[in-house]
C-alpha cells in the first residue's frame, strides 16, 4: 500500500499516488486531466480552479482531512481579494496535495468542454400551458369608496377575464402598487393555474401591455449531467438548449455514492443540495444570457430526475433510499415556489413542477419517460430502456406497463474506464475493427473523418485525440468481440494468441492498443482488461433489468424495443446487441426516442393536461424492485457473457458471425512481445 497520497479526480475518474507536496495542477498534468491553466502555474489566469471535497467517500476507499490540501497561501489570498474565487473552490496551481484527497474540476476549468448530449427532441407539444398573461383595466382607487389595490385588481380580473379568487405571490405584494401607477391603472399579470384545485396565482405583474411572453425551463436532473431547454410557453418552441456536468459527481459518480456520503458526513446531504441548485441556477442564468431574457419572464421549471436526485433537489436527506424498503418522502407530484429551492437566477414567484415517482428506485426520469414513449398505449409489446447511470426499464402495452431501475454505474458514461472521458471534442465516438487486419479506424468528436481518412490530422489539430466516451468504449468492446481478439468471457487475447500486435501485455491480462501518440507527448488510448469488465457489470445489470420484467411478463421475447438518453442517439443498435445490452429482435425493431426523459419534461412543461395523464398513469404502472429480486443475480450472471451465456440471439446471428474464440489467460501469459509503436 503506497505511502503517498491518493489524489482522485471527479468527474474524470482518474487517480494516482503522489509525493506531499505536489500541486494539483502538476498531478492533473500527469494523469491526463482536463484542468486548464494559461500563465504557467502563477496564480495570474485562473483557470485552473477547482474544488477539493472532504469527509469520507467509501466508492473511492478514502477518507479527506480537513488539511488534504496545503493552505491559502499568499498568491490564492491576493486573487481572491482581486477577483474573488467562488465558496470553496482553490486554485489548482497553488493548492498542494497533503493527504488523500478528491478534487472536482468544475466545468469552467475544463479546456474541452463537455458535450452533453441530451438535446431536447423537436416533437410538436399541444400547448396548454399553467401560466398564461392577461391585460387588465383596474379601477382607480376612490376615497368615497375605499378598498386596496389588490381587491380591485381581483374585480377587474373576473370582470374582464372570469378569473376568480385569484391570489398574489408574496414577493408581487411590494411592487403591486407601484406597477399599477406605472402602468396608469393598466397591468398585464400572469397567472399560474395549474391542473389542481389550487386558487389561480399572480407571479408576475408589468406595466401596461407586455407583450414579450414567458418562458419555461424543462429540466433533466440526471446523476451524471443535467440538462436544461429554455422554451416558449407560447409556442412549445426551444429557444436555447444547455447541459453541464451534474457537480455531486465529485461526493460519488453512482447514487448509492451519494446516498453513502449523506451516511458517513454530516451535513453531507446538504452539501449535494447547494451543490445541485448552484448548477441549475448556473444553466438558467446562461440561457437567459444568451437569448436576452429578463428572468422575471421565465417563470415555471419542470423537472425530472431520478429518486435520489428528487430528493437532494428538494433538499430531503435521501438515507431512506439506500435500504429497504427504500422508501420514498413523497411519491407524488410536487409543486414549488423557485424561491423554496434556492433558484434566485428565476423569477422569484415561478413555480417548479416535480413529476411524480414511480417507486424508490424508479423516479420521475422514469415517468417522463412513460409521458413521452406511451407504452400504455401500444398495441405491441415494447420494451422502453433509458440508458444511462442509473438505468430506467419500462415494458409493457396496452394491458399492462412494468417498471424497474437497474443500477449499470458510470461506464457507460466513459468513467471508470482507463483511457475514458466525458463526452467533449477529441473524445473517440465511433471505432471500427478491421476482422482480417485487426487494425482500427475511429472517430472523434468535432471531426467527422475517420482516422484512415486524408486530413483527419489537420482536422483535429485543435483538439487532438483525448480519449475514449461512453459511445466509443461500447462500440470498441462489440468490435473486439467481432474481430475475435475478445472472446465470449471478456477475455483479451494476446498478441501470439490474436495475431495482432495490438494486443499488448498489461501485468498478468492484455490490453488493446487503439491509438498511440507517446512518442509526442500525447496520449496513449488502450483498452484494457478493467474496462471490459466494467463494461460488462453495466451492461449485465442493464440486461438483468429487462429479463426480470419479461419474467414477470412471462415472455421470452419483445417485439420492439426503444432506446432512450443520451445512447439512443449515439450508439448503434448493432453493438447494443452484440454487448448483449438488450435483448434479441430485429435490429429494425430497435429505435431511437433520443432524450425521451427531456421530451417528456417539455411536455409537462407545455401541457397541464400532461400532468393530469402521467400522474393518473404512474399509478397503474407496477413496479418491480431489482434490489430484492432474486432471480436478478441469476440473470446478472448469465449475461456477463457477451452477449450472454444462456439466451440465443438468433436475430443477431442472421447479421453478424461471433467468431467462436477462446483465450487461456495462464497459457498466453507465458510469452511477451515488446509494445509496438502506431
């Protein structure tokens, strides 16, 4: 066990053992992490701000001291009074590592920014949103007749609209007066009236006629990003789409993480909460800075997250959730002021909207999902699979919908992996594997040549070959498997084994080598051992889901299955089966909803009525629970193999030939050939 400090960073994963000392600015240059700095490490730039967590973190196996990181010293105090640095961020240059530590590199401080692929679908949305602007008369205030100015507001709102029993937000009461003298007794207000029986509320009131609309955010609180679609609620139209990365990542990249820290530190809960409504309010201010909008316009969120993150977002201890019977505070839909959660970049009165939970371990995210994909309503058998930390499984038709969390972790999401990273430009994407030559070709993002195609270096010359993202290790685990330098086990072959140099010895299994530029100071991107097997957890719990709800249907196969989030846009129904994700159909049958989750979020957020349906239909959906199922671990098992130890795929086999391979690791090991260069 080493005696030097552990220094993990979040969100990358990366991690390593370094002498007192060293800055983290240093540490993250030799470990390949995305941390910026422009000056040279003098303090001058900042951009290399980040933000070290404490207290103890059981998925990283380390326990931060208070004193993990050197102290303020002269350079950080003169920059703070200058500049200021946000509540606990340091200075990556400046703080030096004392004892074991995690550091969270902020977004900002990344130098390839995040790409987050949950784009909002372009799906037409009936409008009938909750709130609505109304241009009122209101009669002058009369000595011979006397009553406040709310009380004839109220009268000119039934008078001229029929609205009655109206009620006026708190923070409207101190400029109510002085709007209607602005505006010489003319005001336009609006009014959220909801699906409920809840009196109709003033959140807002202008001067006169105004006519610039209101606008809505519908929001993806997932555990690994968040994404946020400004939106007309006039038109449903999606002004201005953001994504970043979710900040609680650094207390723990699963839900159970975070669950686990809420445990171990006191006021950990807290700490996630401030961390996530920071964020939310870091997206909103963002978007309305971009499109020009006054935030007293926008003036409703509609959220949907997962259970864990419901409660965080709420700022509810979320310990319940972490054992059985892994009870919910409330499963039902909840509506917020924005000033309750702390999201001061909205107008003050907006209201949030939280869609109802499934159960403990399928949430609102899940619902959302329900709203947009509709499988209550299909007449064929579909099986709904929101792929992502935390995966959601929907399947059912018009008879009957099943629901059920399944736990795959971060590795789907580039963490976890060796050369891995979020999705930005420079990361690979796209890999193919020659079967004769067993050389590989990819691509990145922000490029869309291959690597064997003429000016792809030039191309990508800004931002050079980074690592690997969720969608490029998926795909280069299924291509191994269909070149046969991967058996069905997982196993890497090695290169006597394979025939391909490529496959290189890394301690006592093989790695394979994609791309390698270390003669250059670059990077050296590999597959390894790890990664595979990572790969294979997350995509045997994904499977396991699904099995355990066509169990409990009593089928043996689906007729149609929907891939949802970020993997239904960006990884290929062919690799998808060939891992053994999902289950066996025809690869027609496999279709892309893309972020239904956000979808589902925008139609709430446009149609009250959508509310209505999706919390009537919650209630009809019964919920399986992984966590106590039996017959879970059985089918987890089974589908460690790839694609799967037990079920046949013939679909898959009348498009793709598995060679059948086998690799004796005790064997292959005996000889060792020297790491070639590409």
């Amino acid at each position: 066990m080493s005696s030097k400090p552990l220094v993990v960073f979040t969100p990358s994963g990366k991690r390593g053992h370094f002498e007192k000392g060293t800055s983290i600015l240093q540490i993250a240059r030799q470990l390949g992490v995305d941390l910026d700095s422009v000056c040279g490490g003098r303090g001058i730039c900042s951009k290399c701000q980040i933000t070290p967590s404490y207290g103890e973190f059981t998925k990283h196996g380390v326990t931060v001291a208070a004193n993990a990181l050197s102290e303020w010293n002269k350079v950080e105090e003169r920059y703070n009074e200058k500049r200021g640095l946000a509540k606990g961020r340091r200075l990556g240059c400046q703080a030096c590592v004392q004892g074991d530590v995690v550091i969270d590199v902020p977004a900002e401080s990344q130098v390839h920014k995040q790409v987050i692929r949950k784009d909002a679908s372009v799906r037409p949305v009936k409008m009938n949103p909750a709130t609505r602007l109304f241009y009122i008369e209101v009669a002058e205030p009369d000595m011979h007749e006397p009553s406040g100015d709310f009380e004839r507001l109220k009268i000119a709102l039934h008078d001229q609209w029929e609205i009655s029993d109206v009620e006026l937000d708190f923070f409207q009461f101190n400029k109510l007066q002085k709007t209607l003298r602005q505006g010489n007794w003319a005001v336009t207000v609006a009014i959220f009236n909801d699906h409920t029986s809840t009196p109709p509320r003033i959140i807002e009131i202008w001067p006169g006629l105004y006519e610039d609309g209101l606008y809505g955010l519908a929001i993806d609180l997932g555990s690994t990003t968040v994404a946020a679609h400004l939106t007309d609620l006039k038109s449903g139209e999606i002004l201005k789409s953001a994504g970043l990365m979710n900040p609680q990542i650094r207390f723990g990249e699963d839900l159970m993480s975070r669950v686990s820290y809420s445990m171990m530190n006191s006021g950990g809960d807290k700490e996630m909460t401030t961390a996530v409504r920071e964020a939310i309010n870091s997206l909103a201010k963002q978007l309305l800075m971009e499109v020009e909008i006054e935030k007293t316009s926008l003036v409703e969120v509609v959220f949907v997250c997962n259970p864990v993150m419901h409660h965080l977002l709420l700022g509810i201890d979320p310990v319940e959730l972490g054992q059985a019977p892994f009870a919910l505070a409330s499963s039902s839909s909840i509506t917020v002021s924005a000033s309750n959660l702390g999201l001061n970049e909205i107008n003050p009165s907006g209201r949030c909207y939280i869609l109802p939970c499934i159960a403990g371990h399928v949430g609102a995210d899940a619902a959302a999902v329900a709203l947009s994909e509709e499988p209550n309503k299909s007449d064929d058998l579909v099986l709904v699979v929101d792929v992502g930390t935390n995966a959601e499984i929907l399947l059912g038709n018009k008879s009957k919908v099943l629901a059920c969390s399944s736990p795959t972790g971060p590795a789907f999401e580039g963490a976890q992996i060796s050369s891995g990273q979020r999705a930005a430009p420079g990361a690979i994407e796209r890999i193919e594997i020659n079967q004769k030559t067993k050389e590989p070709r990819f691509r990145v993002i922000g490029c869309d040549l291959w690597s064997d195609e003429k000016g792809f270096k030039e191309a990508i010359k800004d931002t050079g070959v980074t690592g690997v993202c969720g969608s490029g290790i998926i795909e280069a685990v299924a291509e191994l498997r269909m070149a046969g330098l991967m058996d069905e086990s997982g196993l890497i072959g090695s290169a006597e084994a394979t025939g391909s140099a490529r496959c290189i010895p890394e301690g006592r299994t093989n790695s394979y080598l994609i791309y390698d530029q270390s003669d250059e100071n670059g990077p050296q991107i590999s597959v390894s051992q790890n990664d595979i097997r990572a790969i294979q957890l997350a995509k045997s719990a994904l499977y396991a889901g699904a099995r355990l709800l066509m169990d409990e249907m009593n089928i043996e196969k689906v007729d149609r299955v929907v891939l949802a989030g970020a993997f239904g846009s960006h990884i290929s129904s062919k690799h998808a089966m060939v891992l053994g994700m999902i289950p066996d159909v025809p690869l027609e049958k496999v279709q892309s909803a893309g972020n239904a989750a956000g979808t589902g979020a925008r139609i709430a957020l446009c149609n009250i009525s959508a509310r209505n349906d999706i919390e009537a239909s919650v209630s009809q959906i019964e919920k399986i629970e992984t966590a106590i199922e039996p017959k879970f671990q059985d089918h987890f098992v089974a589908a460690n193999a790839i694609p799967h130890k037990i079920d046949r795929f013939p679909e898959l086999s009348k498009i793709v030939s598995l060679p059948n391979v086998h690799f004796n690791l005790g064997l292959e090991n005996k000889t060792r050939r020297r790491r070639r260069k590409f």
